[in-house]
C-alpha cells in the first residue's frame, strides 16, 4: 500500500490536528457560556415581568390641555425727526 492521504498519519500530521482542535476547544466554550448567559437573562426577564405584586406601583397617563394667557398690552411711542 502506499503513503497517501490515505495512508497514516505522519508524527507532523498529527501535531497539527491535534493543535486545530485544541484552538477549537475555547471557542466552543465561550460559546456554551454564551448561550447560558443568554439563557440566565431571558429567564430573569421573564420572572421579573410576570411578577404581579398586589401592592404594587400603579402609572396614570394624562394629557394636560394648556390654559390661555391674557394678552400682553404694550405702549409704543413713534417720534419723527
């Protein structure tokens, strides 16, 4: 049989798989912590809006129409040269 991409692995060969998937390693665990992460706040976010105290704060909303104010008299003196 021959030595091709077939054959084994070579001692280099092996090396570097091995260094491709340790590179991989701590991406894929950021990712996992990525992902519980997100998964912690959706969480919280969902308990936080479905918490339904009864003394709770109560928020009105109105419009305030605005008054008129009285006109504003003035003197204004005109003098020709």
């Amino acid at each position: 049989m021959s030595e091709g991409s077939y054959g084994p692995l070579l001692p280099r060969q092996r090396r570097a798989r091995r260094r491709r998937s340790v590179k991989l390693v701590p991406w894929a665990v950021r990712a996992a912590a990525a992902v519980v992460v997100f998964a912690v706040g959706v969480a919280f976010g969902q308990a936080v809006e479905s918490d339904s105290g009864e003394g709770g704060s109560r928020t009105y909303v109105r419009t305030l129409v605005p008054e008129t104010l009285p006109p504003e008299t003035a003197t204004v003196t005109v003098t020709t040269p």
